[in-house]
C-alpha cells in the first residue's frame, strides 16, 4: 500500500529527516533518501517507509504489512501528525526575522519540522531512558530495551524490532532491565508506568485532546517523571508548540552559544529571552538544539 501526504507548507524533507538520520538510529533505518521503521497496527506490525515524493509536494509512504479496512485513514492521520505535515512555520518564520540573534539559525533551518513518536507511551518511555544520560548510551539502552520486549519482524533482510506494547513491558521484571545496564530506579519507572497503561490506570492517547496544563496534572505525579520529561512528552509526544523546557543543559549551552553569553545561562535567563519567541517556543528551542548538531553529522 501505498500513500501520499500532501505538503501544504514550505517543508524540507532533508532537514525534517537529519535528526531520525543521525540520532535515532534505534527506530529508523535510513537507505538511500527512505526511512523506514515499524509500527503496531490494528492486525499485527507493520513496515513503513517514508521518501520525498519524486515528482510533487508531499512525502511517499509504502507500508508493508497486514492492515484493517478501515485502518488506513487513521494510518493516514497518524503518519500526518508524525512528520508534522500540517504544520504551518510561515507566521514563525516571519516573527524570527525581528529577531537579530534568532533570525540566522531560523533562516538557515527554514523548512525543518519536528518529527514525533507515534505514540505517547513511546515517548514518555524513550524519554525516561534518556534522563541523565549521554546521547550515545541512551540509544544504546533504547535498543536493548526495544529488542528484548519488542516483537520482531523481517526488512529487506534483516530483522527489526517493534517497540513493545506497554503490555509486553508489564510483563517484564526489573531485573531484566537491570542486565541491560538500566539502573534499578528507571527500571522501576518503566515498568511500573507501563503496568499502569496496560491495567487501563493510565490513558496516554487522551493527552492528544487535553490542554498542556491537564497533561502535566496527570504526568508529574508519576514516580520517575518531572518537568523537563512532561515538556519533552509534550513536545516530541505531543507536538505543542509553545513549550520551552529552559532547564534543559543543552538548550542552555544553545542559548550561551547564539547570544554569544560569557557562562551558561540560568532556567529564568532562558525563560526571559524566550518570552519573544511565544507562540513558537517549541520550534525555537528545537532550532536551537539543531546548533549544537549540526557539526556532528
């Protein structure tokens, strides 16, 4: 099956995509301009590619696998929402150009959206292994994470995991994610969170119709998640568009970079700077983090 998402607004296939390229290799897999990773569908997992369309404005989606009747319109919207297709940059784009320090890193990343989780409960979890650590070793324990509880499935030959289901995690114990180098506090984290999605405790997929302020009242009282989680599940989960996680190091580090600051700024100095980035804070912090990469691909 093939799809096509139509590109409305201006959007850059090749910036959209770098970060999946380079720092997400434990979900995709990149060959010659396509993507392709695996997502549970309604009757078992399934394989999606993604390309730039060849001869018009929108993005090319094949999708290997055994999909339901009606499923294909809800894939559609799912795969919409993921690399963003429908998110119009024109009114940020033209806020920034009164920025003098903001408007060359915007200028430069012009059409770059951000691409999101297909779930919250994948986001929520990636992002708790991601506490604390290093970009490096928290791919790693990502990928042992997912190979273990995640179904398997074969491309092109080789076999790909699935992330797992917040079932497939209940059924863990915290020693299994120990021998993987997980400490035993964000073993307990992930499992107990996923224990509480499976038990139908905790409702992930409403968060998509509830406001930032009714997100964080459900998130913050978990065991394991704080702010700076909530604000990543909201950005990269949910795709809000005005969050500023200003407590963040490496959008501090940014900031001292593009403001051209003598020391690292503190929570409150982003926060102040950021204010005239409103209502486009999302996508102003996600440029500026693009900074601190861009050299390392």
């Amino acid at each position: 099956m093939i799809l096509e998402l139509e590109l409305k607004y201006p959007y850059s296939f090749e910036k959209t995509t770098h970060r999946l390229r380079f720092f997400e290799k434990s979900s995709y897999i990149y060959r010659e301009g396509v993507f392709t990773r695996t997502l549970m569908g309604k009757r078992g997992p399934l394989i999606i590619s993604i390309s730039r369309h060849p001869a018009k404005p929108a993005l090319c989606v094949k999708v290997e696998g055994e999909t339901d009747p009606g499923e294909v319109e809800h894939l559609s919207e799912r795969l919409r929402r993921m690399f963003s297709t429908e998110v119009d940059l024109t009114p940020f784009y033209r806020q920034m150009r009164e920025d003098s320090r903001m408007g060359e890193v915007v200028r430069q990343r012009e059409g770059m959206h951000i691409v999101l989780d297909p779930s919250v409960y994948e986001c929520l979890v990636k992002t708790i292994i991601g506490q604390q650590l290093n970009i490096s070793f928290a791919a790693t324990l990502l990928k042992r994470f997912i190979q273990l509880a995640g179904e398997k499935v074969e491309f092109a030959g080789e076999i790909l995991s699935v992330f797992p289901s917040p079932e497939q995690v209940a059924r863990l114990a915290y020693e299994d994610l120990q021998q993987l180098q997980f400490n035993r506090r964000k073993a307990e984290y992930i499992i107990d969170i996923s224990r509480q999605v499976a038990d139908g405790k905790l409702d992930l997929e409403c968060m998509y119709d509830q406001s930032d302020q009714e997100v964080a009242e459900t998130l913050l009282p978990i065991r394991g998640v704080g702010r700076w989680t909530v604000e990543c599940v909201m950005l990269f989960g949910l795709g809000r568009p005005d969050l500023l996680p200003a407590a963040d190091i490496g959008l501090r580090n940014a900031v001292r970079k593009v403001y051209d600051l003598a020391e690292q700024p503190i929570e409150d100095k982003v926060r102040e700077l950021g204010e005239p980035w409103s209502p486009f804070r999302s996508y102003a912090t996600f440029y500026l983090w693009d900074t601190l990469s861009a050299t390392s691909s």
